[in-house]
C-alpha cells in the first residue's frame, strides 16, 4: 500500500463534502480509503460523487452493478470488487448472480439477462481495447440496440468512474475495505 498520501479523517473534511460522502460512510459504517486519498481534492472528489449518483441514475440497478464488477474484475480492483459483491446481495441478486457476472463469459452465463451479456461484451471488448477496434464498435451498437441509446450512454459514464477508481486504487496499492463474498461467506 502506497503511504505517500496522507488518509484524511471523515472529521477532517470540509463540509460540503463531508455531506456528500455522509450517506455511504453511513451506509458502509466507515469512510473508504479511496475517499480518504482523493478528499485532497475536496472540489474533485465532490464532483467525482455528484458524476457517479448521476450517471448511475440512467440504469438500472442490475446494469449498475454489471457495470462495476465487470470493470474491477477486468481491471483487477479487488476493492471495488468486493464492496459490489456486498452491494449485490443486499439488492438481492445473489452470490451466484455475482459469481456468473465475474466470470466474465457473458454467452455462457445463463443466470445474466440479455440486457446484462451484452452490457458486459460490450465492456469486455473495450477494455481489452481501449474502445478502439471492430470488437468495442460492433458490441457498443449492439448496446443501443438492445438498451437504448441513453441507457447505452449511461453505461459508458459508469464505466468511465470505474475505470477512474481502478487507476487510483491500483496505483495506489490500497486494499480491499472488506473481504471479498465467497473468502467471508457474506449473505448479506
């Protein structure tokens, strides 16, 4: 873990973004250490929450949540990882729900909706590519055809904060807040 960087305190915080991260810090019963990192830059961070509720707000929660652990377990960001793998059972969609959307095989994953495999081929091509190439184009305007091209858009936008937070935390070695579902057993 990298220890350049300072970690703030929740109390540490300026106001208006102690009240932004309020709800998940109640949420989780903690303030994570990405938050404790970025709040260097209160203004971005703050922006950084206000973008991420708002580009979630286009999707469904499923597609949320298809989003985020296709993209931490792509791009190897244990710490998001873990935390939607608790996310997702408390939704309600369950550990096998989880375990089908982690192992990256959306045309073998039968538990996944339509809506979900192609969300995940789409983002399996582009991450492989950077969103460049035939793979990332044809499975973006299979995404519009099957979502819709706000939905669709609103996928690119959750995936762009994911991809955001797996730099931050990768080049900054920080470790998962919790452990992982299937090492703790956690049934929500």
């Amino acid at each position: 873990m990298s220890t350049e960087i300072p970690r703030l305190a929740y109390e540490d915080l300026p106001p208006g973004l102690a009240e932004a991260l309020r709800p998940r810090v109640e949420r989780l019963g903690y303030l994570g250490e990405f938050f404790r990192v970025a709040a260097h830059q209160p203004r971005a961070l703050e922006a950084f929450v206000d973008f991420t509720e708002a580009a979630k707000e286009g999707l469904p929660k499923r597609l949320v949540e298809t989003v985020a652990l296709t993209c931490a377990v792509r791009l190897g960001n244990a710490y998001e990882r873990n935390q939607h793998e608790r996310l997702s059972v408390r939704l309600g969609f369950g550990r096998d729900w989880v375990a089908a959307v982690e192992r990256l095989a959306p045309d073998t994953a039968p538990l996944l909706e339509p809506e979900e495999r192609a969300v995940q081929r789409y983002l399996l091509a582009a991450l492989d590519s950077h969103g460049h190439g035939e793979a990332a184009q044809d499975g973006f305007a299979d995404l519009v055809m099957c979502l819709g091209h706000a939905h669709a858009v609103a996928v690119l936008l959750v995936a762009g904060r994911y991809l955001v937070h797996a730099l931050v935390v990768n080049t900054l070695a920080l470790a998962p807040p919790v452990p992982s579902i299937f090492e703790d057993g956690f049934a929500g």
